[in-house]
C-alpha cells in the first residue's frame, strides 16, 4: 500500500532523526566489519567510525553547534560531584561483586601488565584510554544527544544500542560488565551535566581503578 501525502508529513518531523539512526547503524557496522590486522588497524578503524564520521556529520551535514551534542564543560562542580558519586558507587558495586560472586576470578587481565607498572601506565593511558574515548564520543555524543527529544530515555536507548552491539559481536561476558555499567551510569551523568566529559572521566578512572585493584589481588 502505497504511503499517502498526509503520511509523509507525519514522518517529515522525523526524517533527521531517520537519517541519523541509519548513520549510526552504518558507522557501528563499519566500525565491526571493516578489516583490521593489527592493534594499530584496530584503533585507526574506531576513530574513523567513531569519531570522524560522526562528526563529520555533525558539521557538514546538519551543520550543527557541536556544544548541542555535549562538546562542553558545562557546569563544572556538578560534573565532578557527578563523575565522584558514580565513580564511588561504580567501586562499591565491583568491590560486592569480586566479594561475593568472584567477578576477579572471571575478569581477565593481559599477563604483560599484571608485572609493570610502565607497561600498565602505558596500557590504560593510551590504548586503552583511545578505544574508551572512542565509545564515549560516540555513543554519550552522537548517539545520546541524536536522541535527546525523548529525555532520559535517551540514556537507556544509547546504553540499549552498545549493550545489543556486545550482545551481536558476542563480546558479552563478565569481561565486559564493567563497561556495560559505565554506559548506563555514565549516560545519566551526560544528560544530567549536558557535557559527555564527565562521563569519560569516571568512566576512564573506574576501569583503570578496578584494574589495579584485580591485579593486586591476582598477584
């Protein structure tokens, strides 16, 4: 059945929003499928996807303000209460779950920096640390802000869309639960705060925390 006139000005009020879910859906399937053989590759690969693209979008195409997707410091002192309340609760929650359902024993670490301090530093501070921005621009940026007009309920459609991308990928293990608590956590902070910064900062501070703390307890 075909779709009438008065139909398509129905769907008019939402054909950005169309147009930038079919964005999002391409740049998280690239950002899977594109071949890459070394770590290198694999970094190159997210920010291109992750980054580049999206903001490229941003900018060229809907020639947006990037401080409407939380490119900004906003207000500082909530932000940092914020990422502090969230960074202790996230420590809390992880500290019961190593006690009581032994989430160290299934949370892997590579052997290479369980022994260096330098090469931990180096782990968290750079690869990791570019994988992590990578996913906190997209999604806390792109996606959560691309659907901020149904509220908070963008938070949970940013966190729904990287929890089924594990899910798909079968990257959804114990491994990645802390990440999947940041997603949802660090999603409140960005549309409380209206800046994805002070998701990133906890986020980041988190898992480098729980790291340190596991492999203190492994060795």
């Amino acid at each position: 059945m075909p779709i009438t006139t008065a139909q398509l000005e129905k769907l008019h009020p939402y054909k950005e929003l169309l147009v930038t879910s079919s964005v999002i859906l391409t740049c998280l399937i690239l950002s899977v499928i594109f071949p890459a053989t070394n770590s290198f590759q694999s970094v190159s690969r997210n920010l291109f996807f992750l980054i580049v693209l999206p903001v490229l979008y941003i900018k060229l195409i809907l020639k947006r303000d990037p401080t409407e997707y939380g490119w900004k410091a906003g207000n500082m002192k909530n932000g940092l209460f914020s990422a502090a309340f969230a960074l202790f609760l996230g420590l809390a929650v992880f500290y019961l779950l190593i006690r009581f359902a032994g989430f160290s024993s299934h949370y892997h670490i590579n052997s290479l920096i369980k022994n260096s301090f330098g090469l931990f530093l180096l782990y968290e501070l750079v690869f990791l640390n570019i994988f992590f921005f990578a996913q906190e621009f997209f999604f806390k940026s792109f996606v959560l802000f691309s659907y901020r007009q149904f509220s908070y309920w963008a938070v949970l459609i940013q966190s729904g869309i990287y929890f089924s991308l594990l899910v798909l990928t079968k990257n959804f293990s114990w491994q990645t639960l802390p990440v999947i608590f940041v997603s949802l956590v660090g999603g409140f902070i960005t549309f409380k705060t209206k800046s994805f910064l002070y998701s990133y900062i906890f986020g980041l501070l988190f898992i480098m925390i729980l790291d340190a703390y596991i492999i203190h307890l492994v060795r």
